[in-house]
C-alpha cells in the first residue's frame, strides 16, 4: 500500500441521526425538551429526510461515497411501551434495501441520544427496567433486518450523553447530579450488554460496536504536575473506562473524534475559544494528530476500528476541505501504525439540528435550505468523494 493510498474496499461514507434530519420525531423526549426551550431552535421538519432519503442516498452514491451511517428512531418503532409500530420498521428496513441497491454499505445506530416519551417519563435511562427494554426494541430492529446488515451501532456516545444530560444538564433529561452521571454511565454499559445478547440470538451475522466519541485531553501547561494528572484521569475516564467495560462484548469499535481538549485540574478545562488553536464554529479546538492518536490506542483492543463521525462546522468550505484532508492523513498515519480502520464516516452529509445549539453549525457535506428543503452539494463533499473514487489521499 503506497504512503497516501487507502485499501481496497475502505468505507468512504457520512453519517446523520434521525432525529437530526428526519423531522417530525415528536413522540421522543427531545422533541419535549426543545418545547421548553432546551435547544436554540426547535428540530421540526429538520431534513424532510424522513420522506427524502432516497434521494439523500442516491446522491451520496453520485458523490462517489461508499457507505451510509444512520440511526433508526426507538421513538417511531414503540411509540408505546411494548406496541411495535410496524411502518417504521418498513421504512427503516426499505432504508437498507435502497443502500443495497445503490452500492452502498449501511451502517446502523440503535440509540442516537432520543428515547421514547413513554419511558423518558419513568426516568429513561436511570429507570430499572431500561436496559432491558432496550434489548426488547434492539431485538425488534434486528429482526427486521436480519440478513441486511452488517456495521450495526448499539449506542452513540455514551459519555457524552452522561456529561450533558445528567452532569451538566444542557441536553435532556437536564440532571445536573454527579450520583446521577454515574448511575447513567453503568446503565447504559448494561444497555449495550443486553442488547448485544438480544441482536446476536437473532442475527449472529450482525457486527457489532459502540460509536466512542474520544476527546484529545492534554495539560494546558505541561510542566504542571495538575495540569497533567487532570489530562491523564480524564482521558481514563471519558476515553477509556466505557470501552473497558465492553470491549469483550464488541465486534469493532466506532471512534467519534471532533477536537482537542486543554485541562487545567483534575475536573477543570480552559474554554475551547481560548486555547490558541485554530478552532471550528462551534469553538472546538482543532488538532487532526488527534485522530491518529486515538485510533492507535483504539487499536489496542484488538479490534478492528471505523471512524464512525468527524467534521467540522464552519462557513468556508475550504475550511471542510483542509480538515477532512488532515484527518485522513491522520487516519492514514495509524494504519500505517497497525491500526485496522475500515471505514471513515464524515459528519454529516447534510446540514442538521445539532441539538442544544440547533441549526446554526453548519457541518453538512450539502447544504440545505431549510425553508425549500433544496439540497446544494459543497465542494467539499466532491472532494471527499473523489477520494472515496481514487482511494488516494492527494
């Protein structure tokens, strides 16, 4: 393999969220909580993906990209406890048909971060019976799509749904309880064991993972011994403690990987905007070696990987450009390193409700007018799609 050649066969895709581009998710605890206010805009009618997918899919096909990472909404297939919609489960299921037809690989999440109203109500992820009913609902879902899937996703980001729900309480259920951040976190590993019992008594084909959203935490000053310990326990603890509780339990591993974190103490950070970095709209500090580090410590789980979510929200589609180019190259150096990546999945290929902050970053491969719901593809996601064509990094 030459120095800036991707294997045969890599999985070039993007990604998005159902309720972040779908529309209408209204029976989800989400849609109650932007009603309060929890988010700068309300999702609404968000993508139309919901009704759109088909030409959402084919033009990422056109675009010359290989794979598509989205989730299925629990919200829509129970929108009562116990009663399976089966509309959604056609049309998640016509979903993958359509990917299939059209050459490109599916790559499923079960949980992106909204949960039925029903159980948000008992608690959701705190309530005791939630492990196992999500296994219940991840057991519906594999049915359905048995023998049409292989990248399946349990949960998305399970340490950031702990921090901003239940320790910072910016996203829903808006807990600000460190007792109950941990309670969350063993729940959710329990989630991810249930679920992987269910899915593999139904489709043992199924390869399943977690998407780990992995921070690059580093000491703002190196030569402070806080500073220091500060970025070693954080990393422990976002980075590492989820996937030590599951690795047994996974078929590879999602890596989520957006920026560069600076601690100042052992729970303490510098704002992101003051870092010195170059930095994303979203004032995320950028740092591609980033990416290469995580992958190859990923690697040491011995499991294969996928770059399941990186991107950039910015105005200057140059800006995109330059930031998929330097995370490839990232993810080139840890292959290179022995790092078994599959597959890349740039977030997202459409601009979408980005939660609390609602539609204002702009992270899409296309644009979208949110009044027309016209699609308009950036340069960018040409250029991430002659990539996926040549298989070169150029």
């Amino acid at each position: 393999m030459a120095e800036r050649d991707f294997p045969d066969g890599f999985l070039f895709g993007a990604a998005t969220s159902a309720h972040q581009v779908d529309g209408g998710n209204a029976g989800c605890d989400w849609w109650e909580w932007e009603q309060r206010g929890g988010s700068k805009d309300p999702s609404g009618d968000a993508c139309d993906h919901y009704h759109r997918y088909p030409e959402d899919i084919a033009l990422l096909r056109d675009l010359g990209l290989k794979s598509y990472r989205f989730s299925v909404e629990w919200a829509r297939i129970e929108p009562e406890e116990g009663r399976f919609d089966p509309a959604p489960l056609d049309h998640y299921r016509a979903m993958v048909d359509v990917c299939r037809e059209v050459g490109v690989e599916p790559v499923v999440t079960l949980y992106h971060f909204t949960l039925p109203t029903w159980l948000s109500r008992r608690g959701g992820v705190l309530a005791p019976s939630s492990a196992q009913l999500f296994a219940r609902y991840c057991r519906e879902v594999a049915r359905s799509l048995k023998g049409r899937v292989r990248w399946v996703l349990t949960i998305n980001e399970p340490m950031i749904l702990v921090l901003m729900g239940y320790l910072q309480g910016v996203w829903a259920p808006g807990l600000r309880s460190p007792a109950a951040a941990v309670r969350a976190a063993h729940r959710l590993v329990a989630w991810h064991r249930e679920a992987a019992a269910a899915i593999r008594q139904v489709d043992p084909g199924m390869q399943l993972g977690i998407a780990k959203h992995w921070i690059d935490f580093q000491p703002l000053d190196v030569t402070n011994g806080l500073h220091r310990a500060g970025s070693a326990l954080q990393h422990r603890l976002f980075n590492r403690w989820y996937l030590d509780q599951v690795k047994s339990l996974c078929d590879f591993i999602g890596i989520n990987y957006y920026a560069r974190q600076y601690t100042t103490g052992l729970v303490h950070q510098v704002p992101l905007a003051n870092a010195g970095d170059p930095h994303t709209d979203m004032g995320w500090s950028i740092a591609a070696e980033g990416l290469q580090a995580a992958l190859e410590e990923a690697a040491t789980y011995g499991l294969p990987l996928m770059v399941t979510e990186n991107g950039i929200a910015c105005e200057d589609d140059r800006e995109r450009i330059r930031y998929i180019d330097s995370h490839l190259a990232s993810v080139l150096a840890a292959m290179a390193h022995g790092a078994d990546v599959q597959g890349y999945q740039y977030w997202s290929l459409l601009d979408n409700f980005e939660w609390a902050e609602g539609y204002r970053p702009k992270f899409g491969l296309v644009a979208v007018d949110r009044t027309t719901q016209l699609r308009t593809v950036r340069e960018s996601a040409r250029h991430l799609g002659e990539i996926a064509r040549s298989g070169r990094l150029v």
